[in-house]
C-alpha cells in the first residue's frame, strides 16, 4: 500500500499519517523521488483491514490518494520505490550510469595468484575484486576453498590495489565473518532460497550480491530480495547466471539476458549478470558479457586467472588475463554505444 500525500502537505499531516500506520502494527516507509511525499507500507495487511485502513488513511489531512502494490514483492518492486537504487561500496556506485566489472579467480588459491588477478582488475579497470574463500562444490572431493586465510587475502589484496571486494557467504552463522573481511557480500544460486541466510544478511545491512537460482522464475528472485529488503537492508545488487538449459552438452546454463530488462522494469533493484558460470566456457564469456552491457545490465561478474588451466576451481570458465583487458576494451565500445561510461582503471 502506498499513501501519496498532497504537493503542499504539512510535516505535521505527514507525521501523522506514519503514526497512524504505526498504531496498526505496520511499518511506515518514506519513499524517495517525487515532488510529493509518499509513504510506503512495508508489511503485510490483513485483508480483512486493508479496506478499511485505506479509508481512515485517505480521510486523513494532506493525504492525497492511497493505492495498492499489486506485486507480491512489496520493497523490491518499482511500483513501490520508483526511483532505481544505487548501491555504494567504497566509492564505487552500482546502479547508476557507470558500467562497473567485477571480476577475480573463483576461488583464492594463494597470494600470488590472488595479486596477480587484482592488479590485471585495477589495471584494466575493474572496480571489484572477486574471490571465492568457501567453495560450495558439487562433488565433496572437490578444492573447497581457504577458508579464513582465503578471506584475509582477499581483504589484504582489496586494500593493496583500492578494490571493494566480494566473496560468497554460504551459512548465516557465517554473516558477521565475512562481512569483517568482504565489503560486499553474495548470496551463491544454491542459497537463493536459503531464508534464514537472507534474514541474516538483512539484518547486517551489508551490501549483498544475490544470484538468481537455476530454476528460480524472476518472481521467485525478487521475493528472495524481499526478505533481505524486508530486514531494513536496502543494499541488494540482483545477479542473472543463467537458468537449467535444454542443452547441457554446449553450456553450462542458459543465460537469461531478457530477464535485464523484465527485472529492470519490475524493480528499482541494480541488476548485474555473471557470464561465467552461465556458460561455463571461456569462449563465449566475452560474447555474453558485450550482450550483457546492451541488454542494460548495470555490471558484470566475471571470472578470470592468471593460469586457468591450472586452476584449482572452473579454470574452463576463467578468462586469462590478456583475455580480460581485450574485453574491457571492447566493452568499454559497447557501453558507449548505450550511452553509459565504463572507467579505464
């Protein structure tokens, strides 16, 4: 439900209306952009109330019109906050006209590698630096990552090379942990759903990067969202990776670039797409990615090594780095060609 006050309404008739919603039990939220103020409610309404609390909010002084939220997503939704969010790490603004790249090894395997990667990240101009520490693997023989020395890297290199920097988060006991050494936060496609994990990093109000799962609708992504949304945490970044293909023999996954657009139509949230493990093949990363930036896509997460081919996790997937400074070359053509800037380092 959003109230729309009147252009000229007083903070006292404003005030009011808040304190009214608040009587209910419900949560009153101040929503930006507009030449008038507009107050979102951001819990669930009994139905039996919905009617009438919509008359005693429309009888109220200053109050302009009240109007429903049709999505089930109350704060992930446009209707509900129609000015896009920006989220702002370390200086770094995603959301808003500049294309920014994430881009590092999936996984921290040693400090030379991890160095090696963040200096080819800042030289090229990447703004974040990615670098797995807990490794969720498919098969339990697989490199599972460093742990806590693979976070300390990560935070040593970020500040080494003037990186904001990002790792997976796989356990809501884990939350306080990363969150001392990362600046951003993800939420991996198999912990899509994993609410207790979502409340968790809602409640720390860190930035969070959340995957879309393999066979998650756009709805299902943005009532994922919802729950970090729901906790007070505004600082959710969507990440499209691709869903379950039809055809495994060439990709790992397809990857949903119509869901840019549908998302940024539906959502204020920033949307930015991992190229890398949707196609699981180096060879169509730089394709996928020039497709990305054109479908609209506000960054990229992307995958590069210095040696992929010996790379302790998805070498196949990882770009070298020469790869890497060809495509920030080329992207930078594309994002100019939408009318978007892409920094140089």
């Amino acid at each position: 439900m959003i109230v729309a006050m009147n252009a000229g309404a007083a903070p006292e008739e404003i005030q009011a209306v808040i304190d009214k919603i608040s009587e209910f039990g419900l949560r009153a939220v101040d929503l930006p952009g507009g030449e008038r103020t507009a107050i979102g409610i951001a819990s669930a309404i009994p139905p039996e109330l919905r009617q009438t609390l919509t008359e005693l909010l429309e009888s109220m002084p200053g109050v302009d019109r009240v109007s429903q939220v049709s999505r089930a997503y109350k704060l992930a939704s446009r209707e509900f906050h129609p000015v896009s969010t920006v989220v702002t790490v370390k200086g770094v603004a995603i959301g808003g006209e500049e294309v920014v790249v994430a881009a590092g090894p999936c996984a921290i395997e040693s400090r030379e590698q991890l160095f090696e990667a963040a200096a080819a990240v800042r030289l090229h101009g990447g703004k974040i630096l990615r670098g797995g520490a807990f490794k969720p693997r498919t098969s339990p023989y697989s490199f599972q990552g460093l742990g806590v020395d693979g976070l300390k890297l990560l935070k040593e290199a970020g500040e080494a090379f003037s990186l904001a920097t990002v790792t997976e988060v796989m356990d809501s006991h884990d939350v306080d942990l990363v969150s001392a050494y990362a600046d951003i936060l993800q939420v991996g496609a198999r912990n899509m759903q994993n609410y207790p994990l979502l409340t968790a990093i809602g409640d720390s109000c860190r930035p969070v990067v959340l995957k879309r799962g393999p066979s998650a609708t756009i709805d299902e992504w943005l009532l994922a969202a919802e729950y970090v949304l729901s906790r007070g945490n505004p600082n959710v970044i969507l990440c499209e990776r691709g869903v379950h293909p039809l055809d495994r023999e060439h990709t790992r996954y397809t990857l949903d670039l119509s869901a840019v657009p549908v998302v940024k139509h539906l959502s204020h949230l920033p949307v930015i797409v991992d190229p890398s493990h949707a196609c699981g093949n180096w060879r169509y990363v730089a394709a996928m990615s020039k497709a990305a930036i054109a479908a609209g896509a506000d960054g990229l997460l992307v995958e590069i090594h210095p040696d992929p081919g010996r790379a302790l996790c998805d070498g196949a997937q990882s770009l070298k780095l020469d790869s890497f400074e060809s495509l920030m070359q080329e992207l930078r053509l594309i994002a100019s060609a939408v009318g978007r800037p892409m920094p140089r380092e």
